[in-house]
C-alpha cells in the first residue's frame, strides 16, 4: 500500500479538478479548492494536471509511506516536514518506504496540496476522484481521511525525468490583505449605484464561517434595489452571493449548483487560489475587470502550465552518467521513466552514441 | 416574453436568461435551446445547468471565449425554430401513501377540509413539471400542484426524513432523493430511488420531465421495491401528449 494515515489532521480529502457533468442533477463538482496550486503539484511529479492529489486543511496529517515514491507538496505554507525534517515545498522529492510525512502548522495559506508521482488508487466514480463529503462519494467512500486510513499509488515504482530539474518559485500565500479581481453578473443589475460602489470601494474581511462550500465575508451592507432573492438560478466556482443580509459569500467548490440569492460578480478563475488560501480575518478589497482580460489571464495562465510541463519533461540534451541513462531507458528498468523520450547524447569509453527516443521512435 | 440575455457567470460561465418568473412556457423554451445546444456540438461547453430562469452554460474560455460563445448561441436562438426538439416524456412515481410513510396525510385533509382519499386524489391526478433539479442530488423543484391541497410547512422539522418521501410545503410538492432533515408535511412514499451513486444513471428525473403520482397498494409498494432490488423493475414512461 501506498501511505498510512497515523491521523488524519482537521480536514484532508482526495479531490481532483471535479465531477463536471451532473450539476444538472443537482450533484456539486467538488474538487480541489486551490486549482493552480493542484495542478503544479502534479506538474511537479509528472502527473497530468487533473490527477487526484490530497487536500491538507489547516492542520495537516501525519503519514507513513509504505512504498518509494516522488512527491511534490504546494500551495498554502503548513510547515511540512519528513521524518521531522523540513520538506521543501514546489519541487519534487523523492520519500522512500518507511518515511513520515508531517505538517508543523499552518505558517501562510489554509490549503497544501500533495501530488504522488502516477497518482493515486482511488476508484473513479462518476467520472471523477473527488471526495463529495455532502453525497457521500468518491475519496475514500466520500468522507474525510482519518487514522488508520491508507491510499495506493496507482503506478507504484514510477519517477518522473528530470527530478533535480523540477522545481518552482513557491506562490506567497502570506498577504493580509488581498486585491481579488471579478467580473461583475450576472445580478449586477439587482444592486444600487451605491451598492456596486460599496462593493467595489471598501474593505470586506474573511469570517471564520468559511468552508469548502463557501467563505462568508463582513463589510459594508451592499445595497439592493429590491432585496437578495430571486428565482433560483445557476451557481458557479467563485460566485459573490448577496443575499439580503447584504454581506457577501464567494462560492466554493462544494457549492450548491443553484440558488436563490442574487449575484453581484464572480471571482476570476486565476484569483480563485487566493480565496481558497484566505483565512479569517483576513482581507479582501474587490477589483472589477472586464471578461475579455478575464479570460485573457485564464488562457495565459494554461499556457504558463504547458510551458512549464514541458519543460520538466523534456529529456535532457545529454547525460554525464549515459550508463544510467542506457539502463533506465533501455536496460532493466525499462519503463519506470514516464517520458524517456528524447535525443540522448552518451559517451561510453571514449565514444560517443545518440540515443533517439523521440516520439517517432518510441517503439524502441 | 421578455428577450433573451447573454450573461457574463464567472469568466467560466454564462448564464443564458429566458425570463424572470417560474412559468412552464418558460421552462419548455429553456429545455429546447439545451438540446439546441448539446446538438451544436459548439467546442468548449462542458456541461449545461438548466434552472427556472435560465440556462447556465459552462465553458472553457480558452476553447472558446464569451464574445465567440454569444454569436454563436445567438444564431443558434435564431434558428431554434428549426430545430426538432422532442417532447417531454412523463415518468410515473408509484406512491404509498398514509400510513406510516405519510405520517401528515391527515394533517394536510384536514388543514384542506377534505378527506385523505380527496388528498390523495388530488395529488395523483395532477401533471407535474420537473423545472429543475438543484438543492442537494436528485430533488425535483415540482410545479403543478393544486392549491386545494395546500399546506404550510411543519413548525418544527423533523431530524430525518427518509429518502423516496412525498411531501406538501405551501403550495409546492416535492419528493425527498435521500435521507435528510425537513419540515414537509409527508403524506406518503415512493420506493424509486431519485439517487443512487451506485446506478449509471445516478439521478432518476431530469429538468423538463413531467411526473405522475400513481397510488399504491403495501403490496405493490413491496413487489416494486423487490423488483429494484432484483433489477428488474420496469419503470413507466410515457411521451406526453401535445
């Protein structure tokens, strides 16, 4: 078996990009709650950005691997630790069997992710990985990790190329007070002037009634025309719900897929990471933007992770240890690199040899 | 009937507006441009959510972005006319009611001045519209139901209510798809699963669908609920007449 859980920390699930597909029936997508922060952890280990990782809440677990495994922890700051030693975070890592994983506490952020090199065995249900706590699916039988829990790797054994290679700038989660950008709607219509103004002028702070379904705000009143309800409507990840309280509540991943509450904009999906990782009593000051920018920095932001992936896996132009290289690619370990395709360049007693392994010759 | 509006939902979304008010011509306009839309195969859509005013769409913007995506559903509103849209198809609910699954039967005759068999009479002879489906997986938002049987909701909820409960609160009738807490009056049950993680189609009904109440016998109830178990009950669908 993959890791045992000794305990299982506040609140960690398995949950990947979410179950899309039936919201129509009223399921929710659930999911990660920090997407970036998931998909570079898996970037990270060579994973596809949509494998399911752990979602660590606050207060993390603590975890024994039972197998050799390559791992990459990101997102919000808790203070990992292997074996009581600080674990860097944002890069891949080999642990081996017998090694624990710990988390000294939550120094920046309230998520941390952690991506296991193939993924793991977790059966898919409806299409999906993802712990819906509220439907009780998916995960580990759609609940919350505890002790005496353990998890499967789904390609034991397996590493990605180019460890010392992946590593990335950590993302500061630290901020007190943050500039999240929106784009306004589809309510924005059932707010006053002064309303909008109010929403978009003053400074709202995180309550602690914040969950994976949604993160309550306090503030300033928002000003309706005529009250926060309305016939119930569609929800999405990041919604601004205000209901006639006139406080705001951004929509999380476990949201309700309709609702009867106006909404006065919605968090921009590359902004999203910074709600996830805010933690009561922090503060938020919304920023309007247009869709067009919008959805400009989303389409950057996936090219910026293509990038990135290809840059980890692309194979290296040549190896100070060809024999290494020979047998891993070649040799008895055949098939424990992910991608070995690549132009290699050896030199074995004096001479040299190239090793073509790109794509049209993968049959090799 | 007010114009259609292409709203921004997120830079992920839109929300496609019929109207403001819970009608079924509405809904039946709202179902059409969703199979409109899922026969397009315009690139980008992942899924669609239709509610009582709307048709949330959502997208990915680098396959398409929302300038792109409101053509495209503008000519599709276009030409919906020409487009074959089926119709909806009624699915019967077989219900036991009274007793100790509809604990409230009594409680809803005599708020109404009639007779439980009135109650339930009343109940089954009705078409309902499933205008969509949302609160938690699997519950029909259910319009149709005759005032004559109106009730308010119970004072204080009761903790647990068990999954397949057919219930009244004001003027809206409902059947609960999974064990939960509630305050519906609850005058009886059905043994059809609305959700089930475990089937490959996990939720029963769909947005659009009509329901028919039909009243059941213990032993009918049982025979059904064998039948499930055993996989081979037949359920009762029907095209509803133009």
């Amino acid at each position: 078996m993959g890791v045992t859980f000794i305990n299982g920390g506040f609140l960690t699930t398995v949950q990947d990009m979410g179950r899309t597909g039936y919201q129509e029936s009223g399921m929710p997508v659930s999911g990660v709650m920090d997407r970036r922060s998931a998909a570079l952890a898996n970037i990270l280990v060579g994973n596809s950005e949509d494998e399911a990782v752990l979602e660590i809440t606050l207060m993390g677990p603590v975890m024994e691997f039972d197998e050799d495994s390559v791992i990459a922890v990101t997102g919000g700051n808790l203070l990992p630790k292997i074996n009581g030693k600080d674990f860097p975070m944002y890069q891949a890592v080999p642990v081996h069997r017998g090694d624990c994983l710990s988390f000294g506490g939550p120094a920046a952020g309230s998520r941390a992710y952690v991506a296991f090199a193939g993924g793991l065995d977790i059966p898919v249900v409806l299409g999906s990985k993802s712990t819906d706590l509220k439907s009780k699916i998916g995960g580990l039988d759609g609940r919350k990790i505890g002790g005496g829990d353990s998890i499967g790797f789904a390609r034991p054994g397996i590493t990605p190329v180019n460890i010392k290679r992946r590593k990335m700038e950590p993302e500061d989660f630290s901020a007190e007070e943050k500039i999240i950008r929106v784009v306004m709607g589809p309510q924005d219509d059932c707010f006053t002037e002064k309303g909008i103004d109010t929403f978009l002028t003053s400074v709202y702070t995180f309550t602690n009634e914040s969950d994976r379904m949604g993160c309550r705000l306090q503030g300033m009143e928002i000003e309706h025309k005529n009250g926060g309800d309305i016939i119930t409507d569609g929800i999405v990840f990041g919604a601004v719900q205000i209901p006639s309280h006139g406080q705001p509540i951004i929509m999380m991943a476990d949201h309700q897929t309709t609702g009867g509450y106006t909404k006065i904009a919605a968090v921009i999906s590359v902004d999203l990471p910074l709600v996830a990782q805010a933690r009561p009593g922090q503060r938020v000051k919304f920023r309007r933007i247009s869709i067009d920018e919008a959805q400009e920095l989303y389409v950057e932001e996936k090219r910026r992770m293509k990038e990135l992936k290809e840059e980890f896996d692309r194979a290296p132009d040549s190896c100070e240890d060809p024999e290494a290289v020979i047998l891993s690619v070649l040799g008895c370990e055949a098939g424990r690199y992910q991608n070995p395709a690549g132009r290699y360049r050896a030199v074995i007693d004096g001479k040299e040899y190239i090793l073509d392994l790109r794509e049209e010759h993968e049959d090799i | 009937m007010s114009e259609v509006r292409y709203l921004v939902s997120g830079d992920c979304g839109m929300c496609v507006e019929f109207g403001n008010v819970i009608s079924p011509e509405i809904n039946e306009k709202i179902r059409a441009f969703k199979i409109a839309v899922e026969k397009s195969g315009i690139r980008g859509i992942t899924e669609t959510v239709p509610t009582y005013r709307s048709l949330l769409v959502h997208y990915q913007p680098d396959e398409i972005s929302f300038k792109d995506l409101t053509e495209r559903f503008e000519e599709l509103m276009g030409s919906l006319s020409d487009i074959p849209i089926p119709p909806p198809s009624i699915i019967e609910i077989p219900v036991l009611y009274g007793g100790e699954f509809g604990p409230d039967l009594e409680t809803v005759a005599e708020y109404n001045h009639m007779s439980p068999e009135e109650v339930i009479l009343t109940h089954t002879s009705g078409e309902y519209l499933i205008y969509m489906l949302g609160f938690i997986a699997g519950f029909p938002y259910l319009g149709g139901m005759s005032p004559r049987i109106a009730t308010p909701r119970l004072k204080n909820p009761r903790v647990r209510i068990e999954g397949g409960s057919v219930g009244i609160a004001g003027e809206q009738t409902g059947i609960y798809p999974v064990a939960s807490p509630g305050g519906w009056q609850l005058i009886g049950r059905t043994p059809l699963k609305l959700y089930d993680a475990g089937r490959e189609k996990p939720v029963l009904l769909e947005a659009g669908q009509y329901i028919k109440f039909r009243s059941v016998s213990r032993a009918e109830y049982e025979r059904i609920e064998k039948e499930l178990s055993d996989n081979t009950y037949q359920y009762v669908i029907r095209r509803k007449e133009e």
